[in-house]
C-alpha cells in the first residue's frame, strides 16, 4: 500500500511539471507571436501622413498609412508587406475619393525614422508598381518620425 501511494504521488509530480512546462511554452511563444506596435508621423505647413506598423517577430508588416495633404485628396488605408535589412516593402490598398487603389510603398529606416522612397511606377493588374526598385529615391521623401501611438 505505501508503495502504491508513494507511486501516485510520484505519477502525480510529474503529471503536474509536464503540464507546467506545456503552459509555459505555449505562454511564451503566444508572446513571441504578438507583433510590436510603432506610429510614425510626418508634418510640414499644411501636410501630414500617419504610418501605424505592426511587426511580427519573421518581419512581416501589418498597418496604417494615411496621407492628409495640402489641395490633394486624402488617402487612408492598409499596408502589408516585409521588413529586409533596413527596408520596408509594402502593398498599400487605400481609398481616395471613394475609389479604392493599390500601389506598391518603399521606406527606408534612417536613424529610427522611416523615410519614403520614389521612382518610375507603371501599372501592373490594377495596382501601381515601381517598375525598377534599383532607381528608388529617398533623398526627396517624406521622414516619418518616431511618435507614440494613440
């Protein structure tokens, strides 16, 4: 009888540090898995952007673009692309007067911001596309900065 006690108990103790462990496990990569959150804006005169970014441990993107401006329309919408190296390629699906449109983005981080790249686009099934990446310009782009999100 004592012996059948002592191996419950022992059953028990082990039953009990395996399922620890499970949980623990499945705790800590349900956090791995949350994507970080980072807001950047711009802002001069008249002229405004938003870009709100969530970044996956893999570096895969998901967010918020919006541009507000001066005498041009309002564009707001969604990102979803890829962090390489210290560049941001996104697909950015967005409305503009009631019409929605896809075009391709580019940032490059510079010193903790995100500037935007330019450069010959053509259009390619229904979405703009830069037509050679190797030209891109981000000497004239918009710098997001840093900025807390809301």
């Amino acid at each position: 009888m004592k012996k059948q006690l002592h191996l419950i108990i022992a059953l028990t103790c082990i039953f009990a540090s395996c399922t620890k462990k499970e949980s623990e496990t499945t705790s800590t990569n349900e956090t791995a898995a949350q994507p970080s959150s980072e807001c950047y804006a711009y802002a001069t005169g008249k002229d405004s952007a938003f870009l709100h970014v969530d970044v996956t441990s893999d570096s895969i993107v998901t967010g918020e673009l919006e541009y507000t401006l001066f005498e041009k329309d309002k564009n707001q919408g969604k990102i979803e692309g890829k962090i390489n190296g210290d560049t941001l390629l996104a697909s950015y699906k967005f409305m503009s007067e009631g019409v929605e449109s896809t075009r391709e983005v580019v940032f490059l981080k510079k010193d903790g911001d995100w500037v935007e790249g330019f450069g010959p686009v053509e259009e390619k099934d229904g979405s703009v596309m830069f037509s050679d990446r190797s030209k891109l310009d981000f000497t004239k782009g918009l710098t997001f900065k840093n900025a807390g999100c809301p």
